[in-house]
C-alpha cells in the first residue's frame, strides 16, 4: 500500500541531502575530533564547519552553537542554566506557559520540587500568550521566562520577538523551544533577540538524535553531562559527527526552501482545513492563520481520537492525535485543555502534519477517508446517539 504520511510534528524522513552528508563520517572519516591524528583532525574540520553552518542559517555566531542529543536535551539544558544563573542571585522565579512540550513542563516540575517557584500563564482560545502577560509575570526575582516558538499540536506560532524585547527590557534571561519553528518558518536569533534556542535535526528532514542549543555569547550554558572537553566543556562526550554533519547540511536545506515551500504548505494546509470543516460538530484547534504553515489539529464530536488514527492507518493514512509523547497515555492532551476544549472533546482529536513532499491528491483523500471514518465512528458510537437524540448536549456546534 502507499502511504501517505502526514505526521511530520512527530519526525520528519531524512532528506537526501542529509543522508549523503552523513555518509562520509560513518565510513572513511570516522575518526574523534579530539584525536591529533589526521583522522582525527579531518573530524574537527568537519564539526568546525559544520557549527558554521549551523551558526550561519539561524544569523547566530559559531561560538553561540552547543551541539546536544536533540530538542530535549536542549530545552533541559537551558531551564538548568536559566535556574541555577537565578539561583545564584537569590531568583527562584521561572515563567512558562501552559502549551509547553513535556520536555520543558516535566523540568520545570523537577526544578518547582527543588524550590523554585513556576508560574504557567494560561493561553487564550487559539493557544497565545501575549507579551503583557509576560510583562505582568515578570517580578523582581525572575530568573527565566521561557515561551516556545511555535505549538507542537496545534501550530499555533507565539509573539517571540516581542516577548523577548520585554524580558530584555526588564532584565530577565528568556530562552525559546524553536523545535517545531526551525526550517520551517523565517528564523534569527539576533532578530527575536532570545538569550537561547531549542532546535532539533529530526523535525526539519535531519537524522534523530541530534540538536542544538544556541545561547547568546553573553552567557555559557550549565553543563547537563559531565566528562570531558566537547562543546567548550559544557557537553561530553565524543560529538555525534555524522550527525552533526547531517544536520548542519539539513538546516541548510531546509532554511533555503522556506520560501518555495510556504505557499505550497499552506494551501494545502487549508484546504484540508476547510474541507474536514465540512464534518459537522467539528471544530479546529489554534488559530486560523497564525499557524505553523504544515499544521492541522481539528476535534470532532462524539468519537476517541485513537479510533480516528488505526482507521485512518488501515487506509494508509499515518496520523495523529496530538502529541507523540501522550499516546500511550490515556489522558487527553495538555494542549487541547488548556485552549478551551472540555475533556470529552479533546478525547476526540486529529493532528494533520504536512511537509513538502505531500500533494493536493492526497490532501483530498485525506478529506474524503476523514470523512468516511468519522461518520462510521459516529455511527457505532454511543456518545453520538445520546448526542443525536438529545440525551446529551453538543458542546461543538
Ligand atoms: C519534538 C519536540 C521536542 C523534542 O525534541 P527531540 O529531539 O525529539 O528530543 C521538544 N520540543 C518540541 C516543541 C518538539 O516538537
């Protein structure tokens, strides 16, 4: 069977392009770029260029790019530096929001158990944050705001630019989840203006596994692992070349069809937006236009959202429900409960991410298969008989 797959948020294929610049660290360059060997040397000419890379897509200096195992690792990096810089000044204050991915919200839990007080400003409908809830947080005694860039789940892109020009007005170190931003929208950090950056190789066609954290040259990161000399002593551990190299040659990529790729994402994108309206009692989830151009996140009545994706994936649609990290779980998504959506509502949801490589011929199978599988659900689903007969009332309308 074809397949079509549309859950980009949850990793993306690699690119050609990445593979083939992975290849020659795994076999005749293999050597450790720590090595006074040429083998070794020829690696350390690799990384060196490969941070330039880097540095250069996102208008960062090389010397501001710590290379780590991925997103999570970077998010959990920069709350430990933004905690124990604070910590040293007697600021024990961080501020987030309440949309953040598990691998900043689960920290913070770890650093609030540790004596740290958390403040997660609540998001409105579409799933913002505006910078005067920020600017309304921020006390003496905050150490770190931190606000991803874009939504995982429901796309929904936040005003980063002006929230840091609020936290560097008042002092206060701001770090961004860009993970689901980088090489997909426009992106500079001397433009936002952030004290650090979240990116990960494996959501812009990279290979899993490998990351940054860029953090402005102002400061140095706390060091997660300790060991020996890599990335300015702030990470050991021998550095991941191939996929250093890979991802170097991804972003690259990636940033330089931005342009090309917008227009083509976002008509699909609402396309499927207004075709999956059609359903009724449907509703979609984060803002209209103020989305990540690939994403599509709707709720339907009446129905589980895991009953949705093993139909879906029997005719050959890979999708999802939200995150990546919840199914599995039984409870429903953070982000969906925190815009709004009461819990049997968001029990009932789909998550579309698209990339370049998917067509308006799918998109209208996607409609059409969509379409078919809710009605069928519907029609074995208890919840919509009391729902039709008005036992129950609809609570998307
Ligand atoms: C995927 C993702 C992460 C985690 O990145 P990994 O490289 O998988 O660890 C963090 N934040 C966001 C917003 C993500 O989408």
């Amino acid at each position: 069977m074809n397949r079509i797959y549309v859950d980009n948020a949850a990793t993306t294929k690699m690119s050609k392009t990445a593979i083939n610049a992975m290849l020659p660290y795994l076999e005749e360059n293999y050597g450790n770029p720590s090595s006074l060997h040429t083998v070794g040397q020829l690696a350390q000419e690799a990384l060196v260029k490969a941070r330039e890379q880097v540095a250069k897509a996102l208008g960062a200096e090389p010397r501001e790019i710590y290379f780590t195992s991925g997103g999570s690792e970077a998010d959990n990096q920069a709350l430990l530096t933004g905690a124990e810089r604070g910590a040293l000044k007697g600021k024990k204050h961080i501020i987030s929001q309440k949309t953040e991915h598990h691998a900043i919200l689960h920290l913070l839990r770890r650093l609030e158990n540790q004596g740290f007080e958390v403040e997660l400003l609540d998001v409105d409908g579409d799933g913002n944050v505006t910078p005067e809830q920020v600017r309304n947080a921020i006390r003496e005694d905050t150490a770190l705001v931190t606000i991803m860039t874009a939504n995982n789940e429901i796309g929904t892109i936040m005003p980063i630019k002006e929230i840091a020009a609020v936290c560097k007005e008042k002092g206060v170190l701001f770090h961004t989840d860009a993970v689901q931003a980088v090489g997909h929208i426009p992106l500079n950090v001397a433009d936002i203006g952030c004290d650090m950056l979240s990116l990960s190789a494996h959501k812009f066609h990279g290979p899993k596994g490998v990351g940054v954290l860029y953090v402005n040259k102002k400061l140095f990161p706390s060091t997660l692992i300790e060991g020996g000399a890599q990335e300015r002593g702030r990470r050991a551990g021998t550095e991941n070349i191939a996929g250093i190299c890979s991802m170097a040659a991804a972003l690259t990529e990636a940033v330089s069809k931005i342009d090309q790729n917008t227009p083509k994402l976002i008509a699909m994108r609402d396309r499927l937006i207004s075709g999956l309206s059609e359903i009724p009692h449907s509703i979609l989830n984060g803002a209209k236009t103020n989305r990540l151009p690939g994403n599509v996140n709707m709720c339907f009545e009446g129905i589980e959202g895991e009953s949705i994706l093993l139909l879906l994936d029997q005719k050959g649609i890979c999708a999802s429900s939200g995150s990546a990290c919840t199914s599995g779980s039984l409870d429903p998504s953070h982000v969906l409960l925190a815009i709004g959506r009461p819990h049997e509502v968001a029990h009932g949801s789909l998550r579309l991410t698209l990339s370049e490589e998917n067509t308006p011929e799918e998109v209208e199978y996607i409609i059409k298969t969509v379409k078919e599988v809710v009605e069928y659900l519907r029609s074995i689903s208890p919840v919509w008989m009391d729902l039709q007969e008005g036992r129950r009332e609809y609570v998307i309308q």
